[in-house]
C-alpha cells in the first residue's frame, strides 16, 4: 500500500520594490570560513613569501611598461 504524499506549500513571493533583498535572517553558509586555520605561522609565512618571490619579476615588467608608456605621452605632450 503505497502512502500518500504530502501537499508541499505553495511559497508566495512579495515585490516590494526594493533592488536588494534583507538576508539578515539568513544562517548558516560557509562555517569553515569563521573558525580559522590550523597551519602553523611558518607554515604560512613562507607560503606567503613564495608568492611574492614568484610574482616580483612580472610586477617588475608591469611597472616597466606602465613607465615606458608614461614616458612616451610625456614626450608627446612635450613636443606639442
């Protein structure tokens, strides 16, 4: 004898006009985020130093071509 199925109820959703919705009510999410890490600071000091080491020399270049570029409408607008 198969049971019978509950009536879902039928969810009324209100425009009340506003661009943004209220989600002060709302919990739970991503709970991994507010409790912190367990790595050691060494552990994350060098992870952080690696990352730096591996992006100075394309920051380099970037800061080089922003240079160049600068210096090139300089002269332009010297020359004018």
């Amino acid at each position: 004898m198969k049971e019978k199925k509950t009536k879902r109820e039928k969810i009324i959703y209100v425009d009340d006009g506003r661009s943004l919705a209220d989600m002060s009510d709302v919990t739970g999410g991503m709970s991994w985020t507010k409790r912190g890490t367990t790595s050691p600071v060494s552990d994350i000091w060098r992870t952080y130093w690696s990352a730096v080491k591996m992006m100075f020399k394309p920051m380099l270049v970037v800061i080089g071509f922003i240079l160049v570029a600068f210096l090139i409408v300089s002269v332009i607008f010297w020359l004018m």
